[in-house]
C-alpha cells in the first residue's frame, strides 16, 4: 500500500497523484457514507425492536447530524492537518456505531444517529476537499468525480448490504461490522495520508466567518445550493418512506428483498460520470434543467409504482440520474468559483444540500403517515418543481 511519504514523493515527482491513492480515497468516502444509510431499508425491522414509530425519523436526525458537521467541523479541514482529524473522525463515528447496535431506547439510537451523520459529513467532505489539494489542476475534475462516484456506490450498496445482512443475522449485527470496519479504515488512512501542514493559517472563529462571507458574496453558490437542497430534498422524501411501501401491500417485501431493490438506483453513479464530462465541456446550465424536468416526471411514474413494480423501477431510475446528475453538476459550478480553501465551498453548498436531504426525509416520513404514498409522490415532485424554479432564475457571472 501507498504511504503517505511516499504520496508526497509520488506527487512531486510526476504532479499527478496516484490513481490508487484516488481509489483508495473513494472506497473511503463510500464506506463513510454508507454508514449513514444502512437504516433506510431497515426502518421497519428497527421500529419492531422498539415498538417505536418513532423509528421512522432516524435518517431525518442522522441528516441533521450531517448539516451539523457541515457547518462545525468541515471548516476544520482547512485549518488543521487533515491527516490526524479524519482519523480522530472515525473513531468517533465507530464509537456511535457500537452505539446504535446496542442502544436500549430509542433516545440513545437518535443521538447515536446525529452523530454518525456529523462524523459521516465531516469526514467524506474533509477527503474531497484533500483530494482536490493534492490533485493536479489538469486532473482535479477526474479525481473529485471519482470520489463522488464512490460516494454514489456506497449510498446504494449500503440499502443492499444493510437489508442482506439484517435479513440474516439481524440489524444490530450489521451496525457492529460497520463499526469494526470503519475502525479498520482509520488505521488505512493514518497511513496512506500524507502529513500535509494546514492549508490556511487562521482561527477557528476567522474561517467560520471567511465560510459565511463567501456564502454572502457569491450568489451563483448560493443559488446552486438551493437547487441542490430541493433535489436532495426529493430524494430524502423517497428513501424515507419507500420501506414501508415496499414491506406493505401489494409488495409485502422483506429486509432483503427492500436492500436489493436499492440496487436499481444504480444509474444514478452512470449519469454523474456522464454529467462530469458535460460539465468539463461547459454544458452545466442546460443540462441542469433538463435534469430536474426529468427529476418532476420521475415521481408521477413512482406515484402509480405504488401499485406497479415496473412504473416504480422506472421512477426510480430516473429520479436518481435527475438528484446524482444535478449534484456533480452543481458541485462543478460551486468549485469553480473561487481556488483553494476549498473547505468553505463544501459546507456553504453541502450545508444547503443536507438541509434540503432533512427536510425531504422528514416531510416523506410525515406524508407518508398522514397521506400514504400518493401523499410522497405529491411531496417529492414539489421539491423538485422548486429546484427547476430556482435554476429557471439562475444567472452566472458570480
């Protein structure tokens, strides 16, 4: 394996870094994130445990969490060396995993919840941010897609490997592996990282406030993450409430057959390769709204889905090449916009992006509840009407 001296070396040398540096850095962004999704298709086996439909909001406060550490932690990477705070990252992460495989109550299983997601966000947003340090400018595009490809990979094998598992051994089994796993993935990075210096030499309380300037002088960054919230948005409303459609009638599905169903979103990691490579060619306005028209047409098929296993496949096919094609993009804008401390554009643009995952998860939840799934399918395409509103006003130039 790749040390992080010989990284550095490799580096100066060739200026490029090592495309199996670049995978490793992916692999971890996937099995960071994933931990934070492994409850989705779980939803309905945990609320049995506890007899609990309280349950049901679990990725809601694991996305708060996520914005939370957007807005604290993520700051850091610019400030600190990145090498020991992923590290110190992940062993907080595994510790509130161990948690949430033994929690009594359902209190202790939120909070071990909210904290998977600060840890999740920090981590994965901090690696973007050191890839894209490290990359080359001729290469950086190809590595940050990389990773989020990776990161895509993750989301939708996480459903998968959660429901296989939970169907087999049972849910908190697979909360235990996901922590020893991610212990084991710290030891990884401690030495494959280079011990790179802080990138800017400030506080603290100066970078909160660099973060918050730039948000405030750069409208396009604003306004992209508006359209990323709402397709994120759309997306949280989704996942949040697919299990229990899928465990209810007419589908009556288990653990495992929910995780293997997450697998049809595949398309989404295809179609943000595919929109990197629009992007590189400066196609990101156009093909932005295209995407999001896509992304209103995919909750009608998903609406008569609740009924149809084909309408519903097809839903989901196209709402997940409409949210991953749309988020590479907007992540294409906002990194173009100023260079270095690239820390700041991620959680100005992730803080809007995991708000709008929030509010759609918890807003799927409740229509679910309340309306049943006409209700979601009705609350999903209005998130994604209000990011086409959002691009339709779009302007660049800053």
């Amino acid at each position: 394996m790749i040390t992080g001296e010989a990284l550095g070396r490799w580096a100066g040398r060739t200026g490029r870094i090592p495309r199996r540096m670049v995978w490793l850095l992916a692999v971890a962004y996937g099995l960071t994130i994933a931990n934070l999704y492994y409850c989705q298709p779980l939803l309905p086996q945990m609320a049995r445990s506890y007899a609990a439909s309280s349950v049901g909001y679990l990725t809601a406060v694991g996305q708060l969490g996520y914005a939370l550490g957007l807005v604290l932690v993520v700051p850091l990477g610019d400030i600190v060396r990145r090498r020991p705070l992923v590290c110190l990252l992940l062993f907080v992460e595994a510790v509130a995993l161990v948690v949430t495989a033994t929690a009594p109550a359902v209190g202790a299983l939120l909070v071990a919840a909210a904290v998977i997601g600060l840890a999740s966000a920090s981590v994965v947003n901090i690696l973007v941010s050191y890839a894209a340090t490290i990359a080359a400018d001729h290469e950086r595009g190809r590595v940050v897609a990389t990773m989020l490809s990776g990161g895509l990979v993750g989301i939708l094998l996480s459903r998968t490997i959660a429901g296989l598992t939970a169907g087999l051994f049972g849910w908190r089994v697979l909360y235990l592996a996901a922590a020893a796993v991610t212990l084991l993935l710290a030891a990884v990075l401690a030495r494959a990282m280079a011990p790179s210096a802080a990138e800017v030499p400030i506080g603290y309380a100066a970078q909160l406030r660099a973060t918050i300037r730039l948000a405030v002088s750069k409208p396009l960054l604003r306004r992209r993450s508006l359209i990323g919230a709402c397709a994120f948005g759309a997306f949280g409303v989704f996942w949040a409430a697919v299990a229990f459609m899928l465990a209810g009638p007419p589908y009556r599905y288990g653990e495992a057959e929910i995780g293997l169903f997450a697998l049809v979103g595949a398309a989404g990691a295809f179609a943000a390769r595919v929109a990197g490579r629009a992007a590189d060619r400066g196609w990101q306005r156009p093909l932005t709204g295209v995407l999001l028209v896509l992304g209103v047409v995919s909750f009608g098929a998903t609406a008569i889905g609740g009924h149809s296993l084909t309408w519903l496949v097809v839903g989901i096919v196209a709402m997940d090449v409409a949210v991953h094609g749309t988020h590479l993009l907007n992540m294409s804008v906002a990194y173009g916009l100023v260079d270095g401390a690239r820390s700041r554009i991620a959680s100005v643009y992730m803080t809007f992006y995991t708000l709008g995952g929030v509010a759609g998860s918890a807003a799927g939840t409740a229509a679910y509840r309340f309306g049943g799934w006409a209700a979601v399918s009705a609350v999903g395409t209005a998130f994604m009407a209000a990011g086409l509103a959002a691009w339709a006003r779009e302007k660049y130039g800053g």
